[in-house]
C-alpha cells in the first residue's frame, strides 16, 4: 500500500509509549495498533486531530505517501 503510518516515529521522537498515545488520544491500544501496522481501512478526522495535538505534530508527519 502506497500510504505510509509514521506514528512509530513520532512517538521515538517524543519518547512516548504507545500505551500512553492510546489512552491520551481515547481509544483502545488494540485500535492504536491497527492504525499503526497500515491495518485500518480509514481514520477519523478528530482521531487524527487527536493524535496530531498528542505527539505536537502535523498530519503529514504521520501519513506519508510513497508510490
């Protein structure tokens, strides 16, 4: 799939855990990590918000896209 998840990334960069990720942004470690592993089939735009404002970044810090 050519749309890369650089949440992994960014949580190195800001030395968080993703257990810590799932419970600041309100969903399941589980959900978390299917959104992690390019699993899941969308993303909710106040999720992304979520995470955005939880790790201090952009979304296309995140979502990278690579053909």
């Amino acid at each position: 799939m050519p749309i890369i998840i650089n949440i992994d990334v960014m949580l190195a960069k800001r030395k968080m855990k993703s257990m810590d990720l799932a419970e600041a942004i309100g969903i399941t470690p589980a959900n978390l990590s299917v959104l992690k592993n390019g699993k899941a089939k969308g993303v909710r735009f106040e999720t992304l918000e979520a995470i955005c404002k939880a790790l201090d970044c952009k979304p296309g810090d995140i979502i990278d896209y690579v053909e």
